[in-house]
C-alpha cells in the first residue's frame, strides 16, 4: 500500500477534498457537513510506515485500541473521537476500508 493508493481510496467517497490548512506535511481529507467542511481523515506525508488517522465512535475506538497493536489513540488529535491506524501486515486491507468508511459515514451524516 502506498499513500498514493491510500489517498485515492480515501477520495472515491462522494464530496471528499483534499486539504492542508495544517501545512504541506498533514493531508487532510474533509467532506461537507453542515455548513462547514469537516476533517474524515489525515494521512502524514513520507511517513514510514503509512498511517492514516480517522474519526471514531468513542466506545469502538477503545475496542479497536485493545484488539489490534497498530491502532491507538489519534495522533495530535481528540483521543476519545480520533485513532491513528499505522499500515502494514495486522490489519488486512478491507478492515482499513471499513474504518475509513466508518470515519466518513460519521462526518458526513452530521
């Protein structure tokens, strides 16, 4: 997985952009919720293994935590709302995709 792929993923969802409002070195993904544009995920730029950090139910963000090594707590971010994925042989690829379309569903239906 690379973070070309990764990013082309996050951006199939409908209405999602990209966005740097934290500087050239965090992409940040946002769709529209509301009246405003809300963040779905962020992904660093050159990181070393690939990560991706995503919105989460907060009682489900705990039981990801407690399951897997490479899922903890948002990276710079709301750690009840907010876990930070690090990519690579743990996590399968279509479990990555289910919590990249959790993130979304959960931004976007507001």
């Amino acid at each position: 997985m690379t973070h070309k792929e990764l990013e082309e993923y996050v951006l199939s969802f409908p209405n999602a952009k990209l966005t740097y409002p934290f500087g050239k070195d965090v992409a940040v993904y946002k769709v529209p919720a509301g009246d405003e544009d809300k963040m779905f995920a962020l992904i660093p730029e050159n990181s070393d293994p690939l990560q991706i950090s995503l919105k989460c139910d907060p009682q489900l963000a705990i039981l990801l935590r407690e399951t897997y090594v490479s899922v903890m707590p948002g990276y710079h971010l709301n750690k009840k709302h907010w876990n930070t994925v690090v990519l690579g042989a743990e996590l399968p690829w279509e479990e990555v995709q289910g919590f990249i379309t959790h993130s979304y569903n959960l931004v976007a239906s507001k």
